[in-house]
C-alpha cells in the first residue's frame, strides 16, 4: 500500500557517482553502495528514493527544462523544513541542502523519508475506509491544516515565509501574469475569470498564517499500521505568509465530490469521492467552526484555486509543448486547464446572474 519508487523516467536520471560522493561527504554516518529510484507521481519537483547502504533518503530538484525560479526554490523549502519543523512535527526531517551546479547542474536537497501511504486517484490495493472511516479522515485532514494555520508566525520566527500585507492581490496578479505567460495556441484565455477576480478581491485577512500552498490528499503521509493517521506532510515548496482562507480555497480545488460533473471527475486525483467523505461545502463550514473565521465568502478562494490549479497546469504543458519535458502524462494537461476554466467561470457568471437579477 506504500507508495512506491520505480525505475528513472527516461531523461530525468542523475550522475549516481557525483551524487554519492556528495551525499558521503556531507551527511555523516552513510556508508555502502548507492541505489536511485524515481517515485513517478507528481507533476512538479522531481522526487527520487535515495538508499545508501541500509539508509533511505528522499531527494528533491526541480524538474529538467523548468525556468520558472519561484516554483521551484529548492532552497527555500529546505529553510522552510528547518524553521517549521520544530513547531509542526508533520514535517520531514531536512538533512542536506546543495547548490553546487556541479552535482547534477541545479540545487536540490536530500530530507528523511517519511515511510507510508499516500493517497492517489484511487485507493491501493488491500486498503478501504467505511463512509465513517472517510468522514474522519477528512476531518483529520482538515484538523492538521488548521493546525498549521494556527502557528504564531512572528513568535515561531517564520516570518520571513512572506509579507501577509496585499497577500491576496499579488496571488491574482501573479498567477495571471504567469498564465498569460505560459498560455499556448490551444489553451482558453481565461481573462473572464482573471478579471472577476481582480474586481472583486477581498480585503487583507486580520489574522495572517502560515499557507501551505499544496495542501491535499496525495501530499499527506498516512501511518501504515494506522491509516487513518497522518504522520506526514509534503511538499513545502511554495509555502508562505498569508490569507489562510487562500490556502483552503487551493486545496478543495482539488477536491472532486462524488457527485461532481462527469468532465470534473476527469480531473479528479485523489479519492475524495469516497462513499462518506465530506463534501466542499462541508469542509468549508467545518474550517469556519473549528477556527472562527469567516467562511461566507468563499466562493471567490474557491475560484481562485480552480484558476491557480489551471496556471500550475499549464505550466506543465507548455513545457511539453515545446519539448522540454517528454513525460507523456503532460500531454493531457491541456484538457485539465479546460476543464477548470469552465468549473471557473461558472462562479464568474453566477455572479454577473445575480448582479442582473438584482
């Protein structure tokens, strides 16, 4: 049930002997052969299974052809892990951070492996959750980011995540910015949705936190012995200081209810249809009691995150398009960035009928 490493995807392997001899003169105590395995999922950073000797490490870099520096700040996400991870235990352990070009040709950074489940488009082998199982677990889901959201940010010493102040103004200007930038000839325009959003911003959050930024299902370690336990979170590269309200918007962009619309279901990657689970709605007024923030506006993070999931999207097509990539699973984003155009707009043109009927 464990998520598993496999052989190195053609064109995204790594010199092994540069890389043991740096691993060997920097983390102390490793000792024997090196073995290098690829864990396949994932559309972003590049993640490899490194074991040496008896240990096992995990290794993130950026993924070949990527230009897109903020995304991919390797750096940045291992000072996340070292600042953070005293304050929320759910974080790996980082080990060693290098930006030596002469290693593999780019930074990249070596953390513990945090052994267990994570959850993809469809539930492994031998593992169920009753509908009672499934409801909990999204409650623990959603208990473990309002944690997260809770973290005194200046007293921890994480302030230097970001500037909580016009938060939600740079995320619209600068997803936008970057959509534009990596729109290809046959992806929508998107300006309708952009627009709506930059229209309608709400104002700065009073009560700023730490945002995840990926905060989902399939970046969640579950306890093998237990999987109804998270024992883990992944994927800190684009952490920061922010509307917390943001961050949850983000992360039920992914979530595809079981009775979503049969194009949104296409989309879907985790198992968040399950018989049981909560629904959007649910979550969202859940978050609203457990932290006593207001939730009625909502639709507009919502939307937002359709929009930001759509931009991280075709980011990873365009580089497809123009051949810095050849992972065939890219090809298909193209119809994910349509189809969550369409799941955006709708929020525009709820509005606008509103507004008329007004």
């Amino acid at each position: 049930m464990k998520d598993t490493a496999q052989t190195i995807r053609d064109g995204e392997g790594l010199d092994e002997g540069k890389l043991y001899d740096c691993l060997v003169a920097n983390i102390p105590g490793l000792s024997g052969p090196l073995t290098l395995t690829q864990f396949p999922s994932g559309f972003s950073n590049l993640t490899y299974l490194v074991r040496v000797g008896e240990t096992e490490m995990v290794l993130r870099r950026p993924p070949f052809g990527a230009k897109i520096k903020s995304a991919h700040d390797m750096g940045r996400e291992y000072r996340i892990l070292s600042a953070l991870r005293p304050h929320f235990p759910y974080c790996p352990e980082p080990l060693y951070f290098s930006e030596d070009p002469e290693v593999m040709g780019c930074p990249f950074y070596i953390m513990e492996r945090m052994d267990g489940i994570i959850l993809r488009k469809e539930l492994p082998k031998g593992l169920a959750y009753t509908p009672a199982q499934a409801k909990g677990l999204c409650e623990k889901l959603l208990d473990v980011q309002v944690a997260l959201h809770g973290i005194d940010v200046e007293k921890a010493g994480l302030d230097f995540l970001g500037r909580p102040e016009g938060y939600v103004k740079r995320q619209v200007e600068g997803w936008s910015r970057r959509y534009r930038n990596a729109r290809t000839d046959d992806a929508p325009d998107f300006e309708a949705v952009m627009g709506w959003l930059a229209d309608n911003m709400p104002p700065d959050t009073s009560r700023p936190a730490i945002v995840h930024n990926d905060y989902k299902l399939d970046n969640i370690v579950l306890s093998e012995a237990n999987p109804m336990e998270i024992i883990g979170v992944l994927d800190w590269e684009m952490a920061t200081y922010g509307d917390p309200l943001m961050d949850l918007g983000n992360s039920l962009a992914y979530w595809v209810e079981k009775d979503d619309p049969e194009e949104m279901q296409m989309v879907r990657l985790m198992p968040t249809n399950m018989d049981g689970a909560l629904s959007r709605a649910e979550m969202v007024a859940r978050y609203g009691r457990l932290t006593g923030r207001d939730v009625s506006g909502f639709d507009y993070y919502h939307c937002f995150g359709l929009f930001r999931l759509a931009v991280i999207a075709q980011q990873i097509y365009q580089r497809y398009h123009k051949g810095l990539t050849r992972d065939k699973r890219f090809a298909m984003l193209i119809f994910a960035v349509q189809i969550l155009e369409r799941a955006a707009l709708s929020y525009v043109l709820n509005q606008k009928s509103t507004d008329h009927g007004r």
